[in-house]
C-alpha cells in the first residue's frame, strides 16, 4: 500500500533537456504520457512542468540549477528512486504552496463535489490524489458519508469542513489524512475508525485543549492524543470505534460497545497499565442503536472513560463513567 503523497528532492542542475530525457521519456515509455506546462505558475528561480499519463496518473516536478522537487501519484522515473522523500510542510513553502494549487485544481475538475469544501480538500489532498487511495477515499466521504449512518455526503464532507477550518490538527496533515489510507479497496471499518479520532479531536478542541496525537508510550505502544491545557497536566486519550449491531456478530448495540470496548480494553490499555481515558465512538450507530446505549449508559470495562456519539449538524452527546480528568462540556452534552 502506498504511503500518502510526499515530495521527493534531487539535488544537482536540472535543465529542460535533462527532465525530458531523465524523467518525461521513462514515463512516456513505461505509461504514455504527455509532458506540458503547469497550470499555475511556478516559484521564482524554478521552471516547472505537470506530466499527465494515459491511466488518469498525473506528477509535478519543479526544478532550478541546485536541484528538482518532484511529487505525483504515478511510478516513479529511475533517475528519482534514490533521492529523499518529504512531506508537505517539509519543502520550501513556495514550492509546497504551488503543488498544492496544482493539486487543489486537478481533485476539484475530478471530483467538483469537493470544491465548497476546501479545509477538506487541503487537508486530505496527501491520500485523496495519493497513487493507491485516490479512488476509495474520496468514495468514503462520496458515497459513505465518512461513515456518518442516515447522512448525505454534504452533511459529513460540511461537518469535516467546520471542524478543520480551526486548524487544530494543521500541523499533524500528513500523519492524520494518512490514517484514513491508501488502500486501492474501500475498508469501512478502518476508515469509520480513522474518522472517529477526528471526532474525539473535535470534541477535545471545542472543550479547550490543545491536541498531539500519537503519543509513545514506554509499553511500545502509541496512544492516540495528548490532551493539554495551559497550567494543567497532559491527559491521554485512546479512541474505539464499535460497529452497529447490523455490521457485527453482537446483536444488541449495548453489546457491541461492551465487546469493542473490551477488546481495546484487553489488549493496549491493559499493557499501559492505566492513565488513559478511553473515548467510545458511537457515531456509526443509528438512532435506535444510540438511544438504547443511552438510555442504559452500560459499562465498558474501563475508567475514566467517554461513550458519546456525533451527528453531522454538530449535536455531540455522550455520557461518562468513572472521574473523567478532561472537562468536556463545551465539547459534548452529557446525557
């Protein structure tokens, strides 16, 4: 499985008879490719060009006489499998800032559906135009909702959209779009659960903390956040994300987050040894299913821990059980 999109570096003087016969021709030969100018134009110092294969795959490389960076989601010349790849926010911000207009421009004439939803678009442009992924996850948020059940692809893509426009997980782009995958198979599983870390971050944040995910702890594990307030002692957090009953082998929604909650439970936060706060993710539940984990609020083999569920108007309510040490009623309704 691929990774998501990042920029490769190939110092050395580039010319225009050097890309032609280093990189257009391999890709015309292997692919069939058409090589020509860059939609919008390039940083001062550097000369660009978009090369544009036969199969839908497209690449970027700007290059000057120190060096070329390159970036797409088709195979990669031989003249550039040695060099050093980096993420977005690690190449000089022109060059970050021109791909990303290139890219912005090709996702929205594929698929013009994402264009009111530009927070969206920029944050997960890394696995929506990525070499396995760019198919199946723009379908999870087209035809699945991101997960959300009885939900229209505008009510999700606009939930996403408010949530990330605040920018509290900018600086984490790469590593947050990455959870959602790269897989050339849609995984509804998998991805419902990626999303429900960005509904755990929605809630943390419209509560007042500061989030960095992927903590490490000293069991070889990564939890999913550290949880911060300024003159307040970091909380960490784990997400779970259970399946409706009708998507799992538990037949009663009580069931399913009692097994799911178990599971994570039993395996990660049993080895940590406590310390955590375990988030329960209901929001792939429908109605019927929530409202019967509401009304019996049932345990779930850990404290503290948060079982709540999101709507995609922005309606989050959960209950708790045990002494929670996050104050999250600006982020939830306790129910």
């Amino acid at each position: 499985m691929a990774r998501p999109l990042r920029f490769r570096y190939a110092p050395g003087t580039w010319t225009e008879n050097r890309v032609r016969n280093d990189v257009f021709h391999p890709l015309d030969g292997n692919l069939g490719a058409t090589m020509r100018s860059p939609w919008f134009k390039p940083p001062s110092d550097y000369e660009a060009s978009r090369f544009e294969m036969d199969n839908g795959d497209i690449a970027l490389l700007a290059w000057n006489d120190e060096g070329a960076y390159w970036l797409g989601n088709t195979e990669t010349p031989s003249s550039l499998w040695r060099t050093d790849k980096f993420a977005f926010e690690e190449v000089p911000y022109p060059i970050a800032r021109w791909a990303e207009r290139e890219l912005l421009a090709q996702l929205h004439e594929e698929s013009p559906w994402l264009e009111p939803f530009p927070h969206v678009s920029w944050f997960f442009l890394p696995v929506f135009l990525s070499k396995d992924g760019r198919h199946t996850t723009r379908e999870f948020f087209d035809e699945h909702a991101a997960g959300f059940p009885d939900a229209t692809r505008e009510e999700a893509l606009g939930f996403y959209e408010r949530f990330l426009h605040t920018g509290a997980l900018d600086d984490y782009r790469e590593l947050m779009a990455g959870k959602l995958g790269t897989s050339q198979q849609v995984d509804l599983v998998r991805m419902s659960a990626s999303m429900g870390e960005f509904n755990v971050a929605k809630v943390l944040h419209d509560a007042g903390y500061d989030l960095t995910p992927e903590i490490e702890v000293t069991t070889g594990h990564s939890l999913d956040y550290r949880a911060d307030r300024p003159g307040e002692d970091g909380t960490l957090v784990e997400v779970t994300r259970p399946l409706p009953p009708n998507r799992r082998s538990a037949n009663t929604p009580v069931a399913a987050v009692r097994d799911t909650a178990e599971t994570k439970t039993n395996g990660q936060l049993e080895n940590h040894g406590g310390g955590v706060t375990l988030f329960v993710d209901c929001s792939s539940f429908p109605d019927d299913d929530w409202f019967a984990v509401r009304g019996e609020q049932p345990e779930v083999r850990h404290r503290p821990a948060v079982v709540f569920r999101a709507r995609p108007d922005g309606r989050i309510e959960g209950y708790a059980k045990g002494s929670v040490p996050l104050e999250l009623q600006q982020g939830l309704e306790w129910v």
